[in-house]
C-alpha cells in the first residue's frame, strides 16, 4: 500500500512540474512550437507571469513536501 502511493506521488509530481530555463538579459520571443513543449525557455521576468497563467497547480501540502525533498538533495549534495 506505501509503495503504491509513493508511486501515485511520484506521478503527480512527474506530470504537475515543469521544466523551465532561464536566460537572463534575454528578449525571448514565444513560438507555437515553444507553447506545445514540455520546457518552458524564459526571461526571469516573465517566469511569475508564466506560472500564474498555467493550468496544474499543487497543493499547499505537496509544495511542501517537494521543497522539503529539494533542500535535503541540495544539502546532500554540498
């Protein structure tokens, strides 16, 4: 039963993230490829507005548990 939702977690996260690139000092101009792809590529600026605009959003409690997941690899990798 633990296992099988750990997996169920896991693909929420898989499906809810998403991979973003910045490039800073940037004009970025969005094609209708750019929209169809699973990376976003962006100028930091324009990041809030990307987020606030997209459609999946996480709990409170799995924003958490993904932060809390990141700063240990973080503080694992120093």
């Amino acid at each position: 039963m633990r296992r099988r939702r750990q997996s169920q977690k896991k693909r929420i996260f898989r499906d809810a993230l998403k991979k973003v690139v910045l490039f800073s000092g940037c004009r970025i101009e969005p094609t209708a490829e750019s929209k169809q792809s699973d990376v976003w590529v962006l100028n930091p600026k324009a990041l809030p507005a990307f987020i606030a605009n997209s459609q999946k959003r996480l709990s409170g409690e799995d924003v958490r548990l993904v932060a809390f997941h990141l700063s240990r690899f973080v503080r694992a990798s120093d």
